[in-house]
C-alpha cells in the first residue's frame, strides 16, 4: 500500500489531505472514497478505515475540512457549529476535496463515493444532499440535521445511514426527519439503526459523554457500507 500526502484548495484556502493507494496500481482499482472525519480532525480513525478500505482495492482520500489543528476544545466547537451552520462553504470545500480525489490517476472519475464519521458522517449527507457525482454516501453515527434539505431529483448518490438507537445525538425525531426529507427528495436510501448502539460507536477508546465503542454495530455497519459498494460499483 502507498500513502502520499497532497495539498488542495478552496476559496483561497490550503487544505491537506492523504492518499491510500492499494498495491497492484491503477488496474486493481475499483473506486475511489472519501473518507470524512469527526470533530477532533483527521485522525488515527479515519487512517485506519482508510488504510481498511485500500486493501480492498479503493483508492481512499482522507482529506482535511478545518484546515487548522484546534488549540482548544472552544475553538473546535466554533469551528464546527460555524461549519454546520454555513452549508453553502462546507459543501464548497467538500467539493474541492472531491475534485483532488478524481484527479488521482488511478481513481476513476465516475466512480466515487464518500464515507465520513460523526461530523464526518454529516459531511457525506451534505456531500451527497448537494447533488456531487456520487456513486454512494455513507454516514456513521453522523448528525441528520439539514439546513439546506436535499431537493427532489437532485441527489445522485444511494445514501446509507448507520446510526445508534441510544445516540443522543441522533434521536428518532431526527431520523423520521431524516426520512421526510429523504423520501421528499425521491433518494435512493436506507438507515441502519443498531440496539444499544450510542454516538461514536465505530470509535474504540471515544469516552465522551453520550458516546461509546459498540462491536457489533461497529463491524455491522461495515458490512453494510461494503454491500452498498458492491451494489454502486458493478
């Protein structure tokens, strides 16, 4: 496996992300995925699940959507609110991050796809919900919310959502929102809801409150991306 480091850009901004090229090069290929991360950045999560996916024969991009390395936790809670609140530049810079993934030479334009955690995991809704040329978009344990709802007939990716039935963070309220808003939109899309499962589940070691590892929703919720994949990538 090969990791290089790149730099991108969007509205005047240097952002860095990292490849993980599987080994045979562009012949054993099958796609490309963004892999999004949470509220504490590009981490040794999104590393390892990147590092995961390109043994399985993808081109994974971890790329970086703060663009800083948070000082405090006050200055990663206003980054992150003014981010979820300001659809129009979180999507413009997942954008730029999905243009720096296709022009890989190995990754095939038309075939990617995004997967994100936690705020990640909200990334790849808004991601998808703002009509990118998506094969798939994949959300673990992310928030639901929408200030810009996905609009019929615009949303090009099949949309999964793997989320815990005790994250608080994601309550049913949420998830029947959730599924308005997608239904309205004509989206191909499904959730996952797992029993006993909190925010963060895919996370070994995460001790916040409201927030825990669970091993069966964590290894369930794979699976589920996977089978996703084999359907969008035939």
């Amino acid at each position: 496996m090969q990791e290089d480091k790149v730099s991108y850009q969007s509205t005047g901004r240097s952002y860095d992300g990292r490849f993980f090229v599987p080994d045979g090069g562009a012949a054993t290929v099958r796609a490309g995925v963004m892999v999004l991360h949470g509220g504490a950045g590009a981490g040794a999560h999104e590393m390892e699940r990147a590092r995961m996916l390109a043994e399985r024969g993808y081109v994974a991009f971890v790329p970086d959507l703060f663009g800083e390395v948070f000082t405090s936790r006050e200055r990663g809670v206003q980054v992150i609110t003014g981010l979820a609140g300001d659809p129009l530049t979180l999507r413009a810079r997942l954008a730029a991050a999905l243009e720096c993934m296709r022009a890989h030479p190995f990754v095939p334009p038309t075939r990617t796809a995004a997967i994100g955690f936690c705020f990640g995991g909200f990334a790849a809704l808004e991601l998808a919900r703002s009509g990118a040329e998506l094969r798939a978009a994949v959300s673990f344990h992310g928030g639901l919310g929408a200030r810009m709802p996905g609009e019929a007939g615009k949303l090009k990716a099949s949309v999964l959502v793997c989320t815990g039935a005790a994250d608080p963070f994601a309550t049913r309220d949420q998830r029947s929102s959730f599924e308005d808003e997608m239904t309205r939109a004509e989206a191909d899309w499904q959730m996952h809801v797992y029993a006993n499962a909190m925010h963060g589940f895919t996370e070994r070691g995460i001790d916040r409150p409201g927030c825990g590892y669970h091993e069966g929703a964590d290894k369930r919720s794979w699976s589920a991306m996977h089978a996703l994949f084999d359907e969008a990538f035939v």
